[in-house]
C-alpha cells in the first residue's frame, strides 16, 4: 500500500477512464509474464476463519471484486494474485456495447468516491466466455468468477422488445454456463434507461428467471436489484425469486438518484449524470442490507453486498448486518491493491479478538438493530 501511495499522484493526475484503462493493461501484462505473479500473490485462503460456505461454493474469504473494474475478464489471473475471495467480472451483455459516451467517470477525491456512468461497455459474451475458457482449460482460474450479465446497451444491436431483453440474457447465460461459478443477473444498471425500469414489472422476473435457467440448469444465480425500488416491489421480486431453486441471493446495486451526504463541491457532480461508488454509500447500504436480510430470515437467499466498504471494520460492519459476502472495487482506486489482503488480516484479527469461531457465525446478528 506505501508504493501505491507513491504513485496514486500520478494516476490521479490522468482522465479517470484512461487511468482506469492503464490499471487494465498493466494487470494484463503483469499476468502475461512467466512466474511474476508468484512473486505477487497473497494467499486467498488468509485464515481458515473467514471460510463461506454459499450456493454450494466454498470462498475461501468473503472480500470479492464488485463487477465494474473488470468489464471483460481481462485480467482474472492479477486480481487472484491479490488475494480476492471471489471475482465478479462484467457487466457482460451477449453483443459487445461501447457504452456511453465519454467522459463518464469523475473521481470525487474529498468523498472517496466516483461518480460513474460508464454505460457498461464489454467485449460481448462471445469473446469473454472464450477468455474465461482458456483461462479454465490452462487451470488458471483458482477462485470462484461471477458473471455479471445485462441486456447489450447499444442502440443498433440492442434488443428492441422486451422479449428481446429477456433472449439477450439467455443468450449470454447459455454461453457462460460451462465456465462461471454464479451467474449474477444485474436487473437494476442506473447508467441505462432499461436498466432502471424494465424490471420494475415484476412478472418480467418470472419470464427472465424461467428462460434463464432452462439453459444454466444448476449454476447458481444471483439477482441484482436496485436499492431505489419501492419496498413492495423488492418484496414481489423476492417472491419470484423463491420459485426457481437455482436462485441463491441478491444484491443492491448502486442507486441511480442518491447523492445524499457529499462534501465534494458541488460544481463537481451536480451537473454531471451517473451513479455515486464509494464511501458516501456506506451508511446507506448498511441500512439496506440490514433491511434486506430481515426480508430473507427463514429463506435459503443470502446477500452479496457492496458499496463504501473501506477496510475491515466496513467489511465486518456489513456481515453482522446482513452479508454473507463483501465486495469492493471503488477503494481500490483510493487504496491501491494492497487493501485486499489488509481487510482480510485485520478482519480475522477482529473475529479472533471478538472471540468469534468461523465468520458464518456473525452473519446478521446485528440486523435487527436497523
């Protein structure tokens, strides 16, 4: 982390999008040269204490990479090397999206935070469930990869129906099937107009989870919904979701409306569309999750959860209300990506300190407190 602090200067000094492009290309070749990854890696199997059990899956810690950093799975083998629970790549659409135009990411350094609205530019499911294939025939992949899937964003491949949305889904599921741990359906992107409401009818849940898993059999699937919903209709959502086994949980994705709580000036985000990552979400997402599980105690649902997580205390914060996994991506920007593998150090030193056996035992004992 002292050699990232060294350098953040001069990456904050670039556009975020291109800076964010450099992090890209320097992890691809980093990973592309023979044993230098060895020298690098943090063991993900940290301490036996932060051991989860979800979905069938065995995580070895719970910290993962939030979908976002790695459109296109392009850099799966760095982001193990850093010690990562699990990785969530995407967002995926089954034609490759050029998302919107730039620019459409700002740093908000005084938050801590971004304000993105990248449109979810990918490569199409095409190519990136052939990367992760190659990764999978060379037994490169060595922790569980989410897919983070979304209908294609571009106005003359989209889908123009919402049947079409639902077989762009399917198509992209049927691809990534073989070579995912879980799929994540991302129901609720707040940088696409679609992405905000075509679920919002709920019996379009019912249509997509029933297509879907026609093709997917037994992978596990997660739904990402938004946190702006309208607590009926999330409770609607989760009704749905129950009748289909496959389904294993849910997420919160960042809110389209909230820019509550910033003490960034003004002049750098009013004017400006998107959706705010980082740690002005905290509190929030703490409040949702806390929420969210108390919808699901007796269900066999579990929550992935994201949003402002900075360090342990954060990480730990959000499992005793509610998550049964964390995941991060706008602190690396802040902390470099040595961060990972402090937050899972300094997390199992708290559980050991708090007397606790294995980290599935403090999952939502504080939930009921919100």
């Amino acid at each position: 982390m002292l050699f990232y602090r060294g350098i953040r200067p001069l990456l904050f000094s670039l556009d975020p999008e291109k800076a964010h492009q450099l992090g890209i290309r320097t992890g691809s070749i980093v990973q592309s040269i023979p044993g230098v990854l060895r020298f690098i890696r943090c063991d993900p199997n940290v301490d036996p204490i932060l051991r989860v059990a979800l979905a069938g899956i065995d995580f070895a810690n719970p910290i993962g990479l939030a979908a976002g950093l790695d459109k296109s799975g392009e850099i799966v083998p760095a982001m193990q090397a850093i010690g990562f629970g699990h990785l969530e790549i995407g967002s995926i659409s089954a034609r490759p999206s050029k998302g919107n135009q730039t620019p459409r990411l700002w740093r908000l350094i005084d938050d801590a935070a971004v304000l993105v609205h990248y449109g979810l530019p990918n490569d199409g499911s095409v190519v990136v469930a052939k990367r992760l294939q190659d990764l999978r025939n060379r037994d490169a992949i060595k922790t569980p990869i989410g897919v983070n899937l979304v209908n294609t964003n571009e106005p003359s491949s989209g889908p123009s129906s919402p049947d079409a949305v639902i077989d762009d889904y399917r198509e992209s599921a049927k691809r990534f099937a073989d070579v995912t741990s879980y799929l994540m359906l991302n129901l609720s992107c707040p940088n696409t107009i679609d992405g905000r409401g075509f679920f919002e009818q709920s019996s379009r849940l019912d249509d997509l989870l029933r297509s879907v898993t026609e093709v997917t059999g037994d992978v596990p699937v997660f739904l990402k919904l938004s946190p702006d919903w309208e607590q009926t209709l999330i409770a609607d959502l989760l009704d749905i979701a129950l009748q289909y086994r496959s389904v294993a949980g849910v997420m919160f994705n960042l809110s389209a409306h909230r820019r509550e709580g910033l003490v960034s000036a003004p002049s750098t985000y009013q004017d400006r569309p998107g959706a705010i990552a980082g740690r002005p979400t905290k509190d929030w997402m703490d409040r949702r999750t806390a929420w969210l599980f108390r919808q699901l105690r007796g269900t066999r649902l579990r929550i992935i959860s994201a949003g402002g997580i900075q360090n342990a205390t954060d990480a730990y914060r959000r499992i005793r209300l509610g998550a049964s996994l964390v995941q991060v991506y706008t602190a690396l920007i802040y902390h470099g990506p040595g961060l990972v593998a402090k937050i899972n150090r300094d997390l199992a030193e708290r559980l050991r300190r708090d007397g606790v056996n294995q980290l599935s035992d403090v999952i939502g004992i504080d939930a009921m407190e919100r």
